[in-house]
C-alpha cells in the first residue's frame, strides 16, 4: 500500500485525482486512529491485495481536516474513496475491509 501525507491542500487533491484516474482505492486515515489499525490488520487477515490501495495519513492540520470534511465530503476515518467518487465508510473497520476486500477482487458492493 502506497502511503501519502500530503502537505498542502493542492498535493492533497492531486493525490486523490491521481488515484482515482488510475483506478485505485483512497484511504483515508489519521494518527491516531485505533480503527485504522483495526482497518489495516483485517486488510491483512483477509489477504487484500493493497496495492490497489493508496492510503492518506492526514496531517493534524486545520487545512486538511477541512479539505477532508468540506471537499471531500469524508466523515471520519477510515473511509475509503472508490475511483468513481463513490465513499466507503462503516462504522466497523472489519466491515469496512470485507467491503474492500470484494471491490478489489471486483464484486459489487
């Protein structure tokens, strides 16, 4: 999984548009985040291929937490942005990464 902590809001935008128009999953994640680490060991656990997957670490900074909320339109963490825009988010990060696990081997979700 290719890991980003973007510094400023352009790198952070550039970033997501890149991923989504080479057909990657964006996760976006924060420090700390307990349900991130629940998130990435059940990717593990149900062997995910990840690197389809480019994960965001968002900065503790005014600036990023308002491009995620406001631009993004992303609740929390961890959440995942599919190419086509669309938002994956549960409130239960193993729910969450079987949800991944289906979109990268190609099923509906």
């Amino acid at each position: 999984m290719k890991v980003v902590r973007p510094s400023s809001r352009d790198e952070f935008k550039k970033v997501v548009e890149d991923a989504k128009r080479d057909g990657l999953l964006v996760y976006i994640s924060s420090y700390p985040c307990p349900d991130c680490e629940i998130f990435e060991a059940s990717l593990e656990e149900l062997g995910v291929e990840t690197s389809k997957i480019v994960k965001i670490d968002v900065p503790n900074e005014e600036w990023a937490i308002e491009f995620v909320l406001d631009e993004l339109a992303v609740p929390g963490s961890p959440s995942i942005i599919l190419p086509d825009g669309k938002l994956l988010d549960d409130f239960d990060a193993i729910e969450l990464a079987m949800k991944v696990k289906k979109v990268v081997e190609g099923a509906r979700v």
